[in-house]
C-alpha cells in the first residue's frame, strides 16, 4: 500500500466530503521503504533468536478531526 486517503461524511451545502484523513507525506521511490505500509514475515529468520518473525512499519498518518462525520458514524 503507497498511500491512504479517508473521505468524511459530505457536506449538505456543498456536496463535497472533506478528506479526515490522509498518509502524511510524498512517496518519492519505487523502493519498500517509500510504501505507506510495509509488512515482513519470517519463518526460521537467521538471527536464531526466534522461529517466526513479523516486521511492521509504516510512514505517518495525519488525521483532521471533522465533527460531522465522528456525529454521523457515533449514530451508525
């Protein structure tokens, strides 16, 4: 996954949702480390330290409080 956008309940006025939240940031490369999440899942992994292994990063996110869409999900 490179990016993440979550669109907010629209507005009545306008029509348009406003955007609550979104990866923070630019994906510059085509490498792992520029992917929004990245998971790695090892069994037997050389360090011997364990028999599995489950590696997680991922870039920031940056979340906008909109309080019409957190009213219209608290009701569904």
């Amino acid at each position: 996954m490179e990016s993440f956008q979550l669109d907010g309940a629209a507005a009545s006025e306008s029509g348009t949702s406003p955007v609550i939240a979104t990866s923070f940031g630019t994906v510059c490369g085509s490498g792992d480390s520029d992917k929004f999440v990245n998971l790695l899942f090892e069994t037997n992994p050389l360090e011997h330290s364990c028999d599995t292994r489950i590696v997680m990063t991922a870039r920031p996110l940056e979340v906008i409080y909109d309080a019409v869409s957190v009213h219209l999900f608290s009701k569904w």
